[in-house]
C-alpha cells in the first residue's frame, strides 16, 4: 500500500508573503500528519543530482581494499566509510554500505578517496552539502514561521555553525525475499533529513495512527508500513527527533525503514511512468541522505509556544551535541 504524502511546491517561498504563507501552511500540515513530505521546486539542480548518483556509484564500484583505505575511524569525526553490516539499528546488521561526512574542507579529518580515483569528487560533495545546508535553511525559517516566531527567535540563530551529515548510501542487490528489510525501522536523530532517492523503491514509514507504540522496535511490529514510490524531481524531508522534541511533539519523528522494492520504475522520454515487477534479484538501490543538526552547545526543550495547559510540556533540556554523539556511538559497530 501506498501513502500519498504531500508533494509541496517551494517555487512559493520565493513569491508574495501571502504564497510563502500557504507554503508554510502546507509544511506544518504534512509534517503534524506525517512527519514526512516531498519537495519539488528546491532549486538543487536535476542535472547535479544526476551527476552526484553517478559519482556515488563510481565510488562503491571501487575495490573493496581500496574502500576500506578510506574507512571511518574513531578519529575521523564520523567521516568516512562504512561496510556492508556495520552499521546496526538495535543490534540488527544494516543491508548497505556508506561514505559519510560533515566537513568536507576541513583537511583534519576523515578519509576521502584520492584524487586520481574520484577527480573532482570531494570538492563537488563540498558544493552539494552547501546547497543542501542552504536548502534546509530555507525550511527551518519556513518552521519558525509555522510556529509563529519572530526574526529574533527563530530556530535558524540555532543553526549557524551545524555540522550537518551527508551520506552516500548503496544497498547491494540481493536475491528477492532472501533479505526483506535492508534497514530495520528507525527514527532519524536530528532536525530535518533531506532524502534524495534513485528510481529503486523500498522506503516505508509507519502509519503512526495505526499503533499506539511510539518506539520503533514495538512501532515496527505493531504498525501498518506503507511504501513512499520514488516521485523524479523531488526530494524527501522528514522530521528528527530532536525537532519532534523541540516542538513537544506537534512535528511527527516518523519510524521508517528501506525493504525490497515492491516494484521498479521506470520514466520514458515523454516523463511517463511504468511499475514492472522485480524479477529474481532485489536491484542495487542507491540513496543520497543529508541530515541536518542544531549547533552542538545547543539545549533543545519544548518551545513554549509549543506548550498548553491541553499541551503539558513532555520532555525537559537536552544537550543537543551529547545526545547525537551517544547516538551515533551506538549506531556503527567495528570502528
């Protein structure tokens, strides 16, 4: 089954305040009934996208040895690259393999692929993740006004030295219902997750009206799991925790996971599009991931805007950048 989440048109935040208006009407809409949305009109170039989904599959078509050369460290700030099975959710063993980053410049850490191997590889990430940041710029100003926020307040001054995190993901083929879940079902951590996908489905989320469990092992056998098709020309944003936690819960943190492709897409010439069945083998599927975060020595608690006598505050300070280091410490395994 299918879920028809939005697909939201950002041409509008460019407009008349009253278009950014129903932009920012639409966002609070889909993400208190989903936590979840496409975008299209985000202004990232088709083309560079294209051109990144290239270079990522150049970089997992490497050697093993040579990938391994590269490979995150435990001095490496969470840069570099992970093998297929290192990085677990709930002790579970990840389908995928992935090359990871949050300061593409800084020469001091994490590992890159040489020159020679990728040419122009590390500086066109570094100009894909400040498209990216700048995108999610736009949204979280887009958030603040949702919320009713002043200039002053909004969420962006939280926002100013973020070490966000790009990933490039690849989950190899596998024989079909050999491995049905690639990714067991999970919350992201952050803010926002921007999510750039190929044409190979296979991501689900929870409809969380279907079960009254809110942590994502019980979320995952309680609730009905609907398939969110690859749509060309947008992106997928959805809620972190730590956004969910800031807003006392008015932004959904959604349990999602990546199984099988039900089916495979393919777009003709004319843009026309058509299902085919999988066949013997789940195909190689290939994702760009840019997650974003607040400023490390940022103290998230629910906003009191966000608070009501009908809203008790649910959860109290959290020390932004102690939580997401716990979290990712317990994320890989092996590093």
């Amino acid at each position: 089954m299918s879920l028809p989440i939005p697909i939201i048109d950002f041409n509008l935040y460019a407009r008349s305040p009253k278009d950014r208006q129903v932009l920012v009407h639409g966002i609070d809409d889909a993400l208190r009934t989903f936590g979840f949305f496409y975008i299209k009109n985000h202004g990232i170039d088709q083309a560079k996208i294209e051109t990144y989904f290239t270079m990522s599959k150049r970089l997992f078509s490497l050697p093993e040895h040579t990938r391994q050369a590269f490979a995150r460290t435990r001095q490496s700030d969470g840069q570099g690259y992970l093998g297929i099975g290192q990085e677990q959710v709930r002790g579970q063993k990840c389908i995928k393999e992935s090359f990871g980053f949050s300061d593409p410049v800084d020469e001091a850490i994490g590992s890159w692929p040489d020159e020679e191997l990728l040419p122009g590889f590390r500086g066109f990430a570094a100009d894909f993740n400040q498209a990216c940041t700048g995108l999610v710029n736009e949204l979280i100003q887009c958030l603040s006004m949702a919320l009713g926020l002043s200039q002053d307040d909004s969420l962006n001054q939280y926002h100013t030295s973020s070490k966000h995190v790009s990933s490039l993901i690849h989950y190899p083929a596998v024989p079909s219902q050999s491995i049905h879940v690639r990714t067991p079902a999970h919350s992201d951590f952050g803010i926002l997750t921007l999510l750039f996908q190929d044409h190979i489905g296979g991501l689900e989320i929870a409809d969380m009206s279907s079960t009254s469990e809110t942590a994502s092992a019980a979320v995952e056998k309680s609730a009905r799991f609907m398939h969110i098709d690859p749509q060309p020309g947008t992106v997928i944003v959805n809620v972190g925790y730590l956004l969910m936690r800031w807003t006392n819960g008015r932004w959904k943190n959604t349990v999602h996971r990546v199984v099988e492709p039900p089916f495979l897409l393919t777009v003709d010439k004319e843009k026309q599009e058509t299902k085919h069945p999988t066949g013997p083998m789940a195909p190689d599927r290939y994702s760009i991931a840019f997650f974003s975060f607040p400023d490390a020595e940022t103290i998230v608690q629910p906003l009191t805007v966000c608070c009501s006598e009908q809203e008790p505050k649910k959860w109290g300070p959290i020390h932004a950048g102690k939580y997401l280091q716990k979290k990712r410490a317990a994320l890989y395994s092996d590093t």
